[in-house]
C-alpha cells in the first residue's frame, strides 16, 4: 500500500550530538530498508537550512542510485523558534501523512497523520538537581503531551523504557511504544578498524592515552572523572607504572566545563581539551586510547562507548542501568561508592600488565559490539513495521 511519510530530522546540527549521530544513522539505515523492501513510500525528509549541505553529503548522497521517492524540506532554522514555526508551516502545507516521525521529542503534536517521537533518556527526572527548573518542566510537558496526544512514543534502550514507566507511568496499556535502538554509526563503520596487532602495541610501551568523549559536564559525571585524577596523580608519583600519562578531553564545553577544572591541577597527568573534532580526529583519538572513560550519571545509550569499542579502546563505566543493559553481567562497572578511583586504577593497571586479563576483557568487549552493531537495522525495520499498520 502507498505510504506517505514525514522524517523530521531537524534536531540535526552542524556540531554532531548523539541526537544528530543518531538521526543520520536511522535515516540511512531506514532509505536502505525501504529500497530492500521495495516500500513503495513518498518520504519527506524535513531538516534545517544550515544542514542542508550535510545532510545531502552524509547522507542522502549514499542513496542516489537507489529507487526511492523522498525529498529533502529545509526550514529557516535561526532560532529553536524559527525552526519551529517554519517546521509546523511546511507540514501543514504538503498535507496529510501517514506517519510523521520525529527522531528526538519536540513540540510536535496535533498535525494530520501518526505521529511518533523518539524519546532518548530521562536524565532531567533522575538526576533532576543537575537541571534548571525550566528544563525540568519544558521537558515533562513534551512527554505528557506525547503521552496524550501522539500515537506512538520511540524508546532507545529498555532503560528509557523503564524509566518511562517509572516517571510518567507510561508503558504498553496506555501508549503504543516502539523499540528504535541506537547502534555503531556508518561514522565509525566507514573507518577499518585497527586490527588486533595494533590494539596489542598501545600496551607494548608505558605511555598512557585515556580518552573522554561527550559534553563536559556534571550528568556526564565528569566531575567523576576529575575526582579520579585526583587520586591517580597521587598514585603515578609513588608508582612507576606509566612514564607518560595523557587524558584528552573531547566535547562541547560550556561554562560549567569552566567551573569544573577551575581549580584542576595535575603533576603527573597531561590533560587537552580537543573541543570538538572531526570524524577522522576522534576516531585516531580512539584508535590510540588505552582506555576511553565514562563516568555518566544518566544515558539513553551511550554512543560513544560503542564507538570507542569499534576502535579497540577499553572502556571504564559507570554504574548505570544502561551500561549494566549494554554490558550484561561480568563487566566490571564502576559506582560513585567511596574507593571508586582505586578500583578504576586497579582495573586499568590489571588491563595493562596482564595480558590474559587484557585479553579476556577485549574478547568480551566484541562480543557485546558484534550485538550493538545491528541497532539501527533492528530500529528501521520496527519503524517500517509500524508504518505498514493501519492507525
């Protein structure tokens, strides 16, 4: 049956966050689906002007031999209210869908077809005292009003799910859910990755490459990270087990990144700030990382851990219901208990100095990326399942 589809894809931006990483990668994922199934669906693709060049680039561009019906529509996108407007405007024009899907929650209600939002986390509910009260409220009232008036809601991880439930007792008896997991990115796939001899050689000599990668900030626990580097440097200056330590600092920085390392003095650790970075940068950032560091107090899914293991870097987590999802049991995840930094500096010297154990943890780092790696192929055929159902 003819399908018309809206694919809102404005929370795309030049600066890539996960919801861009995520967006252009269920996008590419669901084209693909759709020519493989031979849908015969009229796709819009709604994003903003200032990311048209990229979304055509990085996208679209994948898909020009393909027999598809789509068409990208740019709204004027100066402001989060000019995107907006101009958003509501351009759909209400090209008339009714069937299913108009927006990849991350926004004000996007009341329009003529199905609609469905992905929700990613609910970091503003559990760990609220890192939010302003406006946020806090602005980001309650997209899920009622999600709740009460769309007829699908997307969730990333079975923890969102959960969370969901939880906060605003939202689940299957009331509200259509759709599982659209996240996955390793065509960004990370279109690199080869290191092989095996080269994951061995970033051990073979006592330099140290650590690695964060994210927004720098308290919900993303690096004030964490920062309390550990307290520890460490007091560590390195009694123990000879590194001659040269390195920890890289990737991310948006705002003036809470300020406050944070305003007093952040080390003896024995290098610390770079690499702002934001290029795809190319990041991941020879990952390729020569010993261990890529997360500390998040709250994720949806934590794209960059997938990411850093594709390049072989060992990751350090939190624990957080999403890792301990991701990892299963028998990784060894790491709580904000008192000791915590020793733990950490006894798992990354143990990773370091016995290969056995360095090689049991990178065996059981693939098995969980070999897993992770079909999200988005899983995210696209539930979104065409979806689609293919009558409302």
């Amino acid at each position: 049956m003819h399908k018309k589809i809206a694919f809102i894809a404005t929370g795309y931006i030049v600066k890539y966050d996960g919801i861009s990483v995520y967006t252009e990668n269920l996008l590419d994922t669901f084209l693909t689906s759709v020519a493989e199934k031979e849908k015969t669906y009229d796709i819009d693709i709604y994003t903003g002007e200032s990311v048209e060049k990229l979304i055509r680039e990085r996208v679209l561009s994948r898909h020009e031999a393909r027999c598809l019906s789509y068409r990208l529509i740019t709204v004027e996108d100066k402001t989060f209210f000019h995107k907006m407007f101009n958003l509501y405007k351009a759909i209400l024009q090209n008339g009714r869908y069937d299913v108009i899907f927006a990849t991350n929650f926004m004000p996007l209600s009341l329009l003529p077809g199905r609609v469905v939002k992905v929700i990613h986390d609910l970091s503003p509910e559990t760990n609220p005292h890192l939010y302003s009260r406006f946020h806090r409220i602005y980001h309650a009232f997209l899920l009622r009003s999600g709740k009460w008036f769309d007829s699908a809601m997307g969730y990333i991880s079975e923890q969102t799910k959960a969370d969901l439930q939880k906060f605003y007792r939202i689940d299957e008896t009331n509200t259509r859910l759709l599982y659209l997991p996240n996955g390793v990115p065509f960004k990370v796939k279109n690199f080869e990755r290191p092989s095996q001899k080269v994951f061995a050689k970033k051990f073979a000599d006592k330099k140290l490459n650590l690695l964060v990668v994210g927004r720098l900030n308290r919900a993303k626990g690096v004030d964490r990270i920062l309390q550990f580097c307290t520890w460490f440097d007091d560590f390195l200056a009694s123990h000879e087990v590194f001659d040269e330590v390195v920890l890289h600092f990737t991310g948006k920085q705002t003036q809470e990144t300020t406050d944070l390392f305003r007093d952040a003095k080390f003896q024995h650790i290098e610390i770079v700030f690499d702002g934001f970075l290029d795809d190319e940068t990041l991941n020879r950032l990952y390729t020569e990382a010993n261990f890529c560091i997360f500390l998040s107090r709250n994720e949806g899914y934590g794209l960059p851990l997938v990411e850093a293991m594709w390049f072989r870097a060992i990751p350090v987590l939190s624990d957080i219901p999403i890792f301990r999802e991701i990892m299963k049991e028998g990784y060894p995840l790491f709580g904000e208990t008192e000791g915590f930094e020793k733990a950490i500096t006894e798992f990354m010297v143990r990773v370091y100095e016995d290969p056995d154990y360095r090689s049991r943890t990178e065996g059981y780092v693939e098995r969980i990326l070999s897993h992770e790696r079909e999200g988005y192929a899983r995210a696209a055929d539930n979104l065409i399942d979806y689609i293919d159902t009558e409302a």
